[in-house]
C-alpha cells in the first residue's frame, strides 16, 4: 500500500519547574499543522513539478530516464491515498479528493482496478450528498475506465448515466455524456457503433436547438460531417458531409458561435476535404482561401493547450461546477462544456497539408509552391522556423508558450499522444511530398525523402494503419518509376493490394488495391513478359470494384486509359479504343490532371494520327509536349518529343524534326537506366510500346 507514516502526537507530562517560566515564544504560539492540508498541497505541488518535466521529456523522442517523473506522481498518489484512508474528511473534500486520485490513476498508470473501486465508493458519497457536479465528473471518468477492459459495459454504464441525467434534467451534462458516448463508439469503428454515434449526435443537435445553444448545435452537426467524410468516400457520403456542414454554417452568425474560432476552422477544413474527395480543384482553391483566413489570426480563446469551451444556455447544475470539471465556467461565468482538442499550431500545420493538396495539380506551374508548403510544414513540426510562408507573405508566428518545457503542465501520455499525433502528420507531409516529386520524376530527391518517411514512420509503428498501406504502394510507384520492375511487381502483389480484398475494408484501402492493379496491368501489358498472360484475369477482378471506379473521375481516367492500352481481342479494337481514350481524356480534364491528359494525348496521336500528316496530328503532338514540359515530367517530355519529331519528318520538315528528336533523346539520357529503351536502327527512344 502506497503511504506516508504521519507523525505521532506527543502526549504532554507534568513537569516540576524550579525556575520561572521562561517568554512565550513566537514559536510556540504557531497554530498546530494540518496534515490534511500539507498532504494534498504536497501531491499538487508533485504532480505540477512532474508535469512541468512532460513537455520536454515527451518530446525528448523517449531517450530519457522516466524514474524521477513517475517517482513524483508515486509520491502524489501517495500523499492523496493517505489522507483518504487515515483522516476523516467534510463530504465535498473526500469526493474532490476522490475524484483527483483516480484521475491521477487512470492519467498516469495502468491500474484501472483501483480507479475503478475508488470512483464507485465516490460515485456512493456524492449520491448521498447530492454532489451532482462532483457525481457526474466521476461518472464520466468512470466511463472511460471501464471502456479500457471492457467497452460493451461502459456503453452500458453510460446509458444510464445519461438516462439519469436527463430524468434530471442537467442538459450540460446530457451533452457531456452523450459526447463522450460519441468518442467511445467511435474508437469500436463497426458499423453499428458509426450508427449508433449518429444517433447521439442528433439527439444532441435535437436537445441544443430546443434550448437554443447554438455552439452546441454547431459543433455536433460539425463532427457528424467529418464523421460521414471520414467513413465513405463515396457521393453519397460526401452529400451526407455537406448537408450536416449546412446546418453547422447555419449557425455562425450567432454571436456564440462567432466568438469560437475552433468551429469556424474545423468547418472549413471538413469543407474543404469534401471539395478534394470530389476532385473539384476550382471549389478546392476557394475553400483553400477561406481555411487559411480563418487561420491566420486566432484569438485568445484559443488555448494554447488545445482546449475547446463550447458555451450553453442551460444553467441547470446544482451546485457551482468545479473549475477543472468536464463542466465549467469560462473567465466571463459562462456555463461551458470542455472538449480537447488540437493547439492552433498543429491546425495550422494541417492546414499546410490541406493548402498543397489543393494546388497540387498546379504545382509545377505555380513555381513549386506545393512542394514548399509541404515542406514548411515539415520544418514548423520540427520547429525550424523560416521566414517563408506559404499561406500570406509574412509568416504569422506560432504562439510559442506550448514550446517551453513546462509551460503547460499535463500528464505524460498526454504529452506523447500529441507527440504521436504530429509525427503522424509529419508522416503525411513527407508521404506527399514524394507522392508530388514522383510527379515530376525528381527521382533521387524522391528517394531521398522517402527514406526520411520510413524513419518518422519506424517511430509510430504501432499507429501506422492505412499510412502504412500507403508507404508500401509509394515505395512500388518508386521502384517502377525508376525501371526497378520486378521489386514493384512484388509489392504490388502482396495480398493487401489483392483487388479481392473485402468489399467492406476502408475506401483507401480499396482504392490502394485499384490502383496497385492498374500498375501490375502496366508492367505485365507486354507479350513478352512472363506474367502477361495473367492479364486478362487482373482485368476482370477489377468489375466488382467498377461502381467504385466510376465513383471517381481520377479512377476513371487511369481505368479507360489502361482499358485502351490493353489487348481485347473480344470488341471491335479501334472504336473501343477511342472510346476509352475519349472517356479518360475527359474526366483528366474535369479533375485538371496534366499528367494524365498529357499521357491519354500521346496515346491518341500515336493511335489515331501516326503516319497522318495534317495540322490537327501536329496540335495533338504539341499538346502532349506542352503538358509534359511544364508537368516538368522528364519521361513524358522524352517521349512527347518522339511523337512531334515524327509528325514533323512525315510533314517533310526534318531539320526541325531532328532538332526536337535531339531534345528528347537528351532527357532520355537522364532518365533511370531501367525506362529507358533505345531504338537500334535511328538510336532514339522507343518508350513505351504503345501499339
């Protein structure tokens, strides 16, 4: 048992004086110590100095000797165990007090037991009291432990505590719960529970609109969107996003809601994602703009710690609510409830993220800058400040005071799932960067930076997931990019990029499968390769996954495209082929995809307008060698100008023909060894048989 031995109290004897008493000192007449006191004020005063060690140690990627900080909070957690077990305490203090060392518990150790038996016997007190405050934070911390063992029962717990809550009606802590519910159903993921999180999130909305607490309405219609946009991809789920972002942006006029800066970014994100699942780049640029405005200058109610007080009108606690409760009064005496969420820097990081998706497909003509976005966000994670900004053309610096150690005191696991959370992030900006210098066949900085991504990734591996699905895909796009064909063929045949994967996996799942098939039907196309005849077979195992492909115009593009290059002995091949050619070319338009209308035009010309002469066979070469030269695609550039020196020669313009053969047959040079075939008789690149 943890403990400290109190002290024992002197009992006083009768002595025989010889003398006169001596003054009463000042000493003497301090009043006696209070235990009680000195012990509880002892455990904060522990706790805030291990907590003031969190944000360095944290972030001191685990190369540190943890003895001395769990050596504080033992010594807290002991201080507390003693004064609830060796003094009698007022109600309202051994409950507060409760309640304190089994947060502390459930914070800082894996021993649930305890805080589990410590929060029932408080749960008893506060029912005898009538403590509805102290009672209800208990409740929900109760929650989250039984959720630890055993999930089922702490949905079950949770049914009644709302039920209760509601008999009572104490509406903030009907939302509390019930938004806790929505968390707890959430990490499960089935489907059920998805439904079951959607049912919490309209009773919510139901209760906040009939008392009118706009914020409350907001932020619930907020997280179902990014709910609905999180689980399907799909037109149907992204309608669902957006008609719940409607009745979120129905409520920012209110003075309630304006005043939170958190909701107005977190619907402009989820706004924006809707716009990049849909492929809709014009919609994307101006929802871009309108995320970046509402980031650049945040105001002070946005915590440095990440905290989110979401004000309510109800003002139905019985008791004052605590000052660190799920339930509290704001500076102004609001009634608020207390959500944690991201501090504005890692938004802000996110929103660099979002801003190089969304200019991604102008990239190269827009001077890079969605490289460098990427790559500012990399450096403000690893807090290498630069005067470079990609949102305005001065950087709005970061508040700086959750960067000093200690500045904001909280538990350690806090500290490291922050720190987990924007390693991930900075995975994602480093696995989009490679995915843009793959782009434009920046090979060797590709694979320079892709070895930096699978050493931030080694340090989250137990969170990877689908990051890790992606990781395995982008290191086969680099190995076929690069002529390595064989290493890409077996990465993209492992089993998780089967196309035989189950229908109800993730839709990035799903779509790494799509896709990992089309690269296989790439590099087997040829007759001369030994799998070739697998072909046909690869072809047909991507028509269960057709709705999924005709759900997205870039599937769709790259789908008719491969359709068109393959042999179908079974369809009239010309009509069938300008009909694939015709379909990819125009949802690569829709989407602005350079690389893929620069790809579909050098097919058409090579198909329909080889050995043509005429000004329209010219126009489509050129097209193709305009596309490719400012997509800065060193490959397509090379075959590009194959195609326009042919036109030429047949037009009997051969000098110039030779000149622009001469420029291709230069960046060929350049290219990796492994994509590049010579013609043997004219000694210029044949590229890809395309015939």
């Amino acid at each position: 048992m943890l403990g400290f031995s109190l002290p024992q109290k002197q009992t006083s004897q009768p002595v025989a004086l010889t003398k006169p008493a001596a003054p009463v000192s000042a000493v003497s007449q301090l009043p006696p110590i209070d235990y009680q006191l000195l012990l509880l004020s002892l455990a904060e005063d522990y706790l805030a100095a291990a907590h003031g060690q969190g944000s360095l140690r944290a972030l001191a990627e685990r190369e540190f000797e943890m003895q001395q900080y769990y050596k504080l909070v033992v010594t807290a957690l002991s201080c507390l165990e003693v004064v609830l077990k060796r003094f009698k305490l007022e109600p309202t203090v051994e409950a507060a007090v409760r309640l304190r060392y089994a947060s502390v518990l459930y914070d800082e150790t894996q021993n649930m037991r305890e805080a589990e038996q410590t929060l029932s016997e408080g749960i008893k007190l506060c029912d005898r009291y009538r403590f509805f405050d102290l009672k209800y934070n208990m409740e929900h911390l109760l929650a989250q432990v039984l959720f630890e063992g055993s999930p089922r029962a702490s949905l079950k717990f949770l049914d009644g505590v709302i039920s209760d809550a509601e008999a009572y009606q104490h509406t903030a802590w009907v939302y509390g719960l019930r938004f806790l519910k929505v968390c707890l159903l959430l990490k499960l993921s089935s489907h059920q529970d998805i439904l079951s999180g959607f049912a919490q999130l309209k009773s919510i909305a139901a209760i906040a609109e009939s008392h009118g607490d706009k914020a409350i309405l907001a932020i619930a219609s907020t997280i179902e969107a990014l709910i609905h946009l999180r689980d399907s991809s799909s037109a149907e789920g992204i309608e669902q996003a957006q008609r719940a972002l409607a009745t979120a942006r129905s409520q920012q006029l209110d003075a309630q809601v304006r005043g939170i800066p958190q909701i107005v970014v977190l619907t402009n994100i989820v706004d924006l994602s809707c716009s990049l699942q849909q492929c809709d780049t014009s919609q994307a640029m101006k929802k871009m703009q309108a995320m970046q405005a509402s980031l650049e200058n945040p105001n002070s109610s946005w915590h440095p710690d990440g905290l989110l007080l979401i004000p309510i009108q109800s003002h139905d606690v019985s008791r004052t609510p605590s000052g660190t409760g799920l339930v509290r009064r704001d500076s102004q005496g609001s009634l608020c409830i207390v959500f944690r969420w991201a501090p504005w820097k890692d938004v802000y990081v996110l929103g660099y993220l979002l801003s190089s998706i969304s200019t991604s497909h102008k990239n190269t003509s827009d001077g890079l800058k969605s490289e460098q976005m990427l790559k500012e966000g990399i450096r403000c994670l690893e807090r290498k400040w630069s005067n470079f900004s990609a949102y305005s053309e001065t950087l709005t610096m970061f508040t700086e005071v959750d960067e000093k150690p200690g500045s904001i005191p909280e538990p350690i696991s806090n500290l490291a799932s922050r720190h987990r959370w924007r390693q991930t992030l900075k995975c994602f900006l480093q696995l989009h960067l490679v995915f843009t210098l793959c782009t434009r066949t920046a090979w060797t900085v590709a694979k320079e930076c892709f070895a930096e991504l699978q050493t931030t990734a080694t340090s989250i591996a137990e969170d990877l997931n689908l990051l890790d699905l992606l990781i395995q895909y982008l290191d086969g796009i680099i190995s076929q990019g690069t002529g390595q064909l064989n290493t890409a063929l077996s990465i993209f045949q492992r089993p998780c990029f089967s196309p035989t994967i189950p229908p109800t996996s993730s839709s990035t799942h799903l779509d790494l499968a799509i896709l990992s098939t089309f690269n296989t039907c790439l590099i087997i196309r040829e007759p001369s390769h030994p799998s070739h005849h697998l072909l046909p077979t690869l072809l047909s195992s991507l028509d269960p996954h057709l709705p999924r492909i005709k759900s997205s115009k870039p599937l769709t593009s790259a789908h008719n495209l491969i359709l068109a290059i393959s042999p179908n002995p079974t369809t009239p091949t010309i009509i069938k082929t300008k009909q694939y050619l015709q379909t990819s070319l125009a949802a690569a338009k829709a989407t602005a995809n350079n690389q893929l209308l620069c790809i579909t035009l050098s097919l058409m010309s090579h198909k329909f307008f080889k050995g043509v002469v005429g000004e329209q066979s010219e126009k489509s070469a050129r097209a193709s060698e305009n596309l490719a030269r400012k997509g800065m695609d060193a490959l397509w550039r090379s075959v590009s100008a194959g195609v326009v020196g042919e036109t030429m020669e047949l037009a009997g313009r051969g000098e110039e023909a030779e000149r622009v053969r001469g420029v291709g047959r230069e960046i060929a040079r350049g290219l990796p060894e492994g994509v590049v075939r010579w013609e043997e008789e004219e000694e210029e690149e044949g590229e890809m048989d395309v015939s």
